[in-house]
C-alpha cells in the first residue's frame, strides 16, 4: 500500500440539473425514471459509480467493473480481467488461503477497487483453488433525488422500417420513450480515511473522484440522455484536517440548504443554493463542467 494514503476525511455534494432526459430507468418498471413513493425523481447510487468509473477511464486510469459498451480491454468478464494480471492468477490456481493479498494486489491495479470497494468471489482452476473475499471501500455515495416530485413524459415510437425483409410491421414496432422534464437532484458523498488506509486510496485519488464528479455526464450522451441534457451545476468539497473530522458527515451534509425561488421551477436559476457555515471547516464551492 502506499504511504501517501489519505489522512483527513472528505465529505462532497454534487447539485445537478435534467432537463428532457430519463435519469436513471427503472428495468423493473418500463425503463420510466426512478421515483419514489413521493414522487420525487430518483438516481440509484450504483448508476453514479458506474457514470465516475466511465469517467475515470477517461482519464486514463485502470479501472475493475467496466460495462460492455465501454470496455477498455479484452476481457469479458470480471474474473478474466482479475486473471490477466499474472499475479493474481497465479493466487487463483493457488490452493493457499491467500484471499487478503489478493485484495490487496487488486486495490494497487484498479482505482474502482480501492475507492468503492468489491466482492472478489471466484474459483480457481485447481480444485480447492480461488478466491473470495471482500474489500470495503472508503468512497461512498448516496442515491441521488430530486428537490421537488418530477414530472414523467412518455412518449410511444415506431419503427419505420422492418428489422428483415418481407417482415409486416406488426406490435413489436411500437415502444415507448420517457423522461423527466425538468428537476434539480442532489446527492451527498464521503471519503473515510480509516478504510483509505486498507485499500490504499490516496489523496492523489481523491483528487481524480472530485474531477470525475465535476465532468460526471461528459462522454455520457445517449438517446435517453442527449448531450447537455444532464448537467452538474455545483460540487461542494469539505476537506476536514482529521481522520475522524470535525463534524458528522450528516451535520455537513446539512449544511447545503437549497430552496425554490418560484412555484414551479424550471431552471436552476430559480432555486437559492446557502451553505451554512461550520466551525473550523471551510467548504470549496466547484462549479460544474
């Protein structure tokens, strides 16, 4: 591990604005956008991660869990990504209970690793052989949600033409497309520097998640988000100067107070954004890509 591990606690806020694009889709129901019971839009903390690895691999950095679509390398599956690293296919073939060097190898190669954390859960080639540990890591991210209830549009599409020759155009060539008109979503993030010491995350990577979370939606367009749909309007960085720092993740947290300036907002401008001050803590306001 390395001995520039991070030594002070870090709490971050990222405020972010969607504007006609589907956030986060529920597969479960239609792909419509995440709502809770209250009708407040919703963005699951795993699609966050997933859109700060994509960003990570931007920048150049190796990266664990990549998705299909934005793979970097090879492989096609977790293990044989694990296994391209001569190392740890050497610990998988072991029949030793080597579990912790294993993580800790993993958390030296991948950033992801070491900052979220991961379930290594895999079987060796040898009987007898493998892996399966846990690493926690020390980056952890809430689920975003919106200010206010959202409001869904869902719109039905057509295929225009057949998908093979001689095919009639039947039901299959309907669907549907929805998305959030407008809402402003807020999501609350630490980085713990007891966990950092385990994995290794340094401050050098603290510094690459705060620029991830400030580019977060570049490179990030798609048909359900197009480009300049989504956008993080302000990162709030509190940097303590301890471990244990010098208030409860919840009291910072709080701290960012956000009201609307009008009934019914429709651009960021109409929300007032105050963070109260907190005693021997200073807060760095970044705004958004």
């Amino acid at each position: 591990m390395s001995n520039n591990t991070l030594k002070n606690k870090i709490d971050f806020a990222v405020v972010l604005s969607v504007s006609k694009a589907n956030p986060n889709g529920d597969p479960l129901n239609g792909n419509r956008p995440r709502q809770d019971f209250d009708g407040l839009g919703e963005i699951s903390d795993v699609a966050i991660k997933r859109k700060i690895r994509n960003r990570l691999m931007d920048m150049g950095e190796k990266v664990f869990v990549q998705s299909n679509d934005r793979k970097m390398d090879e492989y096609d599956s977790l293990k044989a990504r694990a296994s391209g690293k001569k190392e740890l296919e050497e610990i998988l073939k072991d029949k030793a209970d080597r579990d912790e060097e294993f993580a800790s190898l993993a958390c030296e190669e991948w950033i992801d690793v070491r900052s979220f954390g991961q379930v290594f859960a895999y079987k060796g080639s040898n009987k007898g052989s493998g892996v399966s540990v846990g690493v926690r890591g020390p980056v952890s991210i809430h689920t975003a949600t919106s200010l206010d209830p959202v409001d869904v549009t869902s719109t039905q599409i057509t295929k225009s033409v057949n998908s093979e020759s001689g095919d009639k155009r039947g039901s299959d060539t309907m669907g549907m497309k929805h998305r959030v008109d407008f809402g402003v979503y807020v999501f609350y993030g630490s980085i713990n520097p007891q966990l950092a010491e385990k994995t290794g995350f340094t401050h050098e990577d603290a510094m690459k998640i705060k620029e991830a979370l400030r580019t977060l939606f570049e490179n990030d367009s798609s048909s359900a988000r197009p480009e300049g749909s989504m956008e993080v309007n302000k990162l709030y960085w509190w940097e303590h100067d301890s471990k244990l720092g010098k208030h409860s993740a919840a009291k910072v947290h709080r701290s960012l107070n956000i009201s609307r300036n009008v009934d019914s907002p429709h651009t960021i401008k109409d929300y007032e954004i105050r963070v109260e001050e907190l005693t021997d803590l200073q807060v760095e306001e970044i705004e958004g890509q």
